[in-house]
C-alpha cells in the first residue's frame, strides 16, 4: 500500500484528490475518471493516474473509479481514516476563528480537542465547545492524551519556543500559522499557512 | 530584471527570501549569506544562489548580500515594491481574523481596502478599520478603484459565484480560504488556503 519511494510532491496533491472525491459524491456521483478528476483540479488525467499508480491499481480501464472506495484507499495511505486529535495553540482571533470553524476539520480527519493560551484574561473562557487551558498544562495533557499533531496560532515571536515545548512534549506534526520558519528535530512534520506568501507569490504575474 | 522563464516553484520561493531577510533586518543585521539564509529556510544555499541567479548578481563571492538591497530587488522582482490594494469577501469569523489581523498584509506590500459581505445583518457593521460593504457594490468598488488582488473567505458553496463576479469585475489574483478548487480564465492566478489539505499531507509520514 505504502511506498516510502513515493514523492512529496505526490503525497502533497493526494489530499486534493480526496477532498475532489468528497465533492463529487455531494454532488451524488458515485463513479469519476482521471479526466473529471483533472478537470476539476487542473491537472492532466495522466498526472492523476500516475500518481495513483504508486498506491495500486484504483480503477478499470473504461470504467472509471468507484468514488467511495478510491476514498476509502486515499484515506487509509494519508492515514486519516481514524480520527486525528489535534490540539490549537493560540486563543486570539485567529485561535478563535479556527475553533469556531472546527466542522471543517472534524468531517476531514481531525478532531479539535484542546486550545492553550498563556494570556491570564483568555484562561477559563470558553470559546465554541473548548475551555481555553493554561499553555502551562500543554505539555502533561499533550503526553496524557498521546496527541501528536499541533496547530500554532500565536505571534511569530512566541511561535519557536511553542514549537520547541510542543515537539518535547511529543507533538509529531505542526500546522504553523505564524510568519516566520521553524526549527524542528527530523522527523517532526511542518507545514505553513502564510496568505502573504500567497499574495506575493500571484503579484509576480500581475 | 525578468524572464518569462523562470520555473513558478523559483516564484514560489521568493516570498520566502523576502520574509527571511526582513527577519534578518529586523534583528539588526546588514549583511547575509546563501548559509544563512539557507540554514533559515531548510534549503541548500546552491539552491539559493541558483534560484536568486535567474533575477542577476545579487551578491559577491565572499562577501555576501546586502539585505536591504535584496530587499528591494525582491520587491521589485514581485512587484510588492507599491501598495497593492486587496479587498475581502466574507465577513463571518474569519474574515474577521483576517481584517483585524491586516497589519500582517500592510507590513508586506498590501493594503486591505474594503470587505464586503451579502448578509443584511454583516453589512454597515464596523471590523477593525473597515465598514462591511453590500456584496451588491463590489463590481462597482473593483471597477472603479481598480483593485485587482481579492482574498475569498466565504463558505465553500457561495465561493464559485463570488470567484466569476470578481473576474468579471477586473479581479487578476484570488486567495481563497474555500476549500474547493475553483474554474477561472486563463491569466487569472488563484491560490488556496485550507489547513486539511496541509494536516493530511502530515500524516502520511506520522
């Protein structure tokens, strides 16, 4: 099923692939092609094939994927098929906006489970369905509860001491939303999300 | 200055030398070198200097680059060296987040003008520095401001509509927080912010 040969690159787009599936079935097809998968995202239908071709063999020639279960398989090779507990550092507005829009997350993979701030006036307040907890405790409810993926939602000059304390405390993969580049041990996952990074990527075509 | 040539991965990494070197300045330093900035980064330096080589000489062996002129030259190089205008589309949590967060986007070469929202209930309310405008006056404001950069931050469902009236009134780059991908003329760039498909590219390797 796995192959640890398979590129980043391809891992970065089987997400796109999944969340494609899940759209189709709304729509209520039970059936793709490459063609239609490609289409969607932009991409060439043997790009797709090829991808998918490192997991296995996802489809016949001439009839297509079986949409449920080329999802079934997506998420069993991102091992999002059981539920992921995640927890967020960071109460401010975007700590706030990322709890209060926690659906998004539960119906992909992850379940919101704790958010930590160190901000006296946050403690205690309740925002969604989670009690903001002391960044104090972070560490004991992290190894505790055996959670090892984190989001950081803090200022960027708080976000590599929060990266080092989440990473001693066994957090495995960290969803940053501060601008700045972390330092992590190998074999710790990063990812960013910077709309700058975006923004100034798409000027240059301007 | 430019080449039509150079690979969009080149592009993508800019934005990241331009973060890096603010960084850098901001802790008070006037020179730096393809190590440094590659050590900052988790990249190699000959990738640097490959990468910032497609633009011309921007450093000398030996001594380095000078930050600020990089600086510049990047911001050049991306055109954020003038104040792009950005509007935003959806007032729930988070273009909340994102209006009050603003100083993020203005310290980088973008001006939040306006927000605009549908709902009768959103619109005239006051966000940060800004009033939420009728979604009926976008074209209008687009038009008549010229604004070219549009960051979507509404519900998956309404995200397609917004996208084609946004083209079709002059918009030339979207940042979308939607979490589908969207259909747009050729010479429009689209880019996409959603945290799952990051989270999911994680745990492949968890």
């Amino acid at each position: 099923m796995r192959s640890k040969a398979v590129p980043d690159i391809v891992i970065s787009r089987l997400p796109l692939y999944l969340r494609t599936l899940s759209h189709l079935a709304a729509e209520g097809k039970t059936i793709t092609s490459s063609q239609e998968l490609g289409q969607r995202l932009g991409l060439s239908s043997a790009q797709i094939r090829k991808d998918l071709s490192h997991f296995g063999e996802f489809g016949k020639q001439g009839t297509g994927y079986d949409i449920e279960f080329l999802q079934q398989q997506l998420k069993k090779i991102l091992k999002v098929d059981r539920r992921r507990d995640v927890c967020l550092i960071g109460a401010g507005d975007l700590g706030h906006a990322i709890v209060l829009h926690h659906e998004m997350l539960e119906e992909r993979g992850f379940h919101l489970v704790a958010v930590f701030d160190h901000n006296p006036r946050k403690i205690g307040k309740t925002i969604g369905h989670l009690e903001v907890i002391d960044s104090e405790a972070m560490p004991t409810i992290i190894r505790d509860q055996g959670i090892q993926i984190a989001i950081i939602a803090v200022p960027a000059r708080s976000a590599q001491s929060v990266a080092d304390t989440l990473v001693e405390a066994g957090i495995r993969a960290i969803l940053s939303y501060a601008p700045i580049t972390l330092n992590v041990p190998e074999g710790v996952q990063v990812q960013y999300i910077d709309p700058v990074i975006h923004l100034q990527h798409m000027t240059y075509y301007l």
